[in-house]
C-alpha cells in the first residue's frame, strides 16, 4: 500500500491541467466576457493577477518537467458535446455554464498549447470524473498517481481531488499552480483538500520527481565512487538531486520566471493583457 507521504513515482505519474482554457481564464471572454483585458476590476483583479504572474509560468515549468520525463500530460476543458449544449450537466444548464463544441472558448490558451499527442478531454461537470472517460484512460495509462493543477482550486480542482482519491488515485495538488477568485477560498479549500490529497509547491513537486531507474544506460562510476561504497552512494544521492535542480532550472528558465521576477507586476499584468487582446484578435480574424 502507498503511503500518501512518500515522494512520486515517475512512471505512474501524469500531471492533469485542469479548465486552462479561455473560458476560463481570459478576461473579455467566456465567464469573464464582461470583464475589460485593458482594466480589470478590482473584484477580478487577485484572481488574474494570480493566473499571469504564478499560476501560468508554473504550469508551464510543470509542463516542461513532466515532457522532460517523457510523462504524460493531460488537460481537461469545459466544452459540450453538441453547440446547443443539450448534453450538460443539471448543474451546469442551471448555473449557465456552456461552451459549444469547437468553440474558442474551449481552446487552451495558447500559452499553455497543448504538444504532439497529448491528451485533452471535454467535460461538463465539475469533476473530469463524472463526465468523461478519465478514470478509462488513466488506468489503460497505468497511472496511480496524478498532480493536479489548474482553476479553480475551491470547484473544479477541489471536486476532481476528492474523486480521483475515491476511485484509489494518490493525488498531489500543486497550490502554487492553482487559483481561486479570492486567497481565502484558495487557502481553505487547500486545507480541506489536505484530507484528501498531498498538497505541495512546485518546487517540491521538480524535486521529487526523477527520471525512473530502469531507463537509459547506467552512469559511468568514476575512481572515487569505485574505491568507495559510501562515496558511491553520497554520489548518487549528489547526482539525483542535481538532476532534479537541473529539471526545476530548466522550468524557471524555459517559464519566463526569472524574467516575471524582474519585471514589475504593472509589467506583469501588461503582458497577460496583451496576450488577452492577442486572443480576442484571434477571434476576430476567425484564426482557430
């Protein structure tokens, strides 16, 4: 039996991307239609500023990690089987949540693009496991233990969570990789989630996982390590930690972090406004 502490296994685990999508998380489209990308209002000011200067860039280090591992990453999204939506849920037909099939509000955004054959599957519940096929396809995947990231942490991250550890999952919620529309709902929906998950940054996700064992050649042992049992085991100690500094260095990098850190948060959210309006051209210009 696992033990909900120990750290990740690589080759059972998948990173689930949860609702990235631009209805989601775009002011001036879908649920945030009439929120302005150029001024946004100060109700909806800490959960975009959220998404632009944490959630996003540590999505994409989680995302370069786990294709570095050669790791599955999968996505969901709110999107309708039909363009009527007569397909959804009670719960979404009663609280107005629709996307129509092929719509641009079904698309990831384009900062968080899905690659080659990763897997994206529609949903219309607030739990992926409720309406779709997911627990299926993990199990075909062989995957027992999923980190979850994406929005929002106190609905859909928190209903997928306790889902996924009811069907036997071991799940590990990255709280820096999600967002709530206020930080309390956030905080408390974390601490709840905390009885039903492990809840970790993603720093300490990069530095638990490593590339599995059984694959690729063995490391060339050097003249300490031969002479030496105890060298040879603070070595590979050594080497695996370096390994899993390389992977989190490359996310920083590849993320655009180190760049958000010197860059004021007026920059910041300048740059989340861009790619906002760049979406809405997108749409004009009927580019899919």
């Amino acid at each position: 039996m696992k033990n909900r502490k120990a750290p990740l296994e690589c080759d059972t685990t998948a990173l689930l991307i949860v609702d990235m999508q631009v209805y989601c998380a775009v002011p001036g489209k879908g649920l945030y239609k009439n929120v302005s990308s150029k001024k946004i209002p100060s109700e909806h000011k800490y959960y975009f500023t959220t998404l632009a200067e944490t959630v996003i860039p540590n999505v994409q280090g989680l995302q370069l990690l786990f294709r570095s591992l050669d790791r599955e990453v999968i996505y969901t999204k709110i999107e309708s089987l039909t363009k009527d939506g007569r397909d959804n849920s009670l719960d979404y037909k009663l609280s107005g949540l629709h996307v129509p099939k092929g719509s641009i509000d079904a698309e990831i955004i384009p900062n968080l693009k899905p690659k080659n054959d990763e897997i994206v599957i529609a949903k219309t519940s607030s739990s992926c496991f409720n309406s779709t096929n997911i627990d299926y396809v993990l199990r075909n995947l062989g995957i027992t233990d999923l980190v979850v990231c994406g929005v929002v942490t106190n609905q859909c991250i928190d209903s997928t969570v306790r889902d996924a550890a009811d069907l036997g999952y071991r799940v590990t919620v990255v709280k820096d990789a999600c967002a709530a529309h206020s930080a309390a709902a956030h905080n408390s929906s974390l601490q709840t989630l905390a009885g039903y998950s492990r809840v970790k940054t993603t720093k300490e996700v990069a530095a638990e996982l490593k590339p599995s064992k059984s694959k690729g050649p063995e490391p060339k042992k050097t003249k300490k390590s031969e002479t030496s049992d105890s060298g040879s085991e603070s070595e590979s100690e050594s080497e695996s930690e370096s390994k899993s500094k390389f992977f989190f260095e490359i996310r920083i990098r590849r993320a655009g972090k180190k760049q958000l850190a010197k860059k004021s948060q007026t920059s910041c959210r300048k740059g989340w406004q861009k790619s906002c309006r760049q979406v809405a051209e997108r749409v004009g210009e009927g580019i899919r």
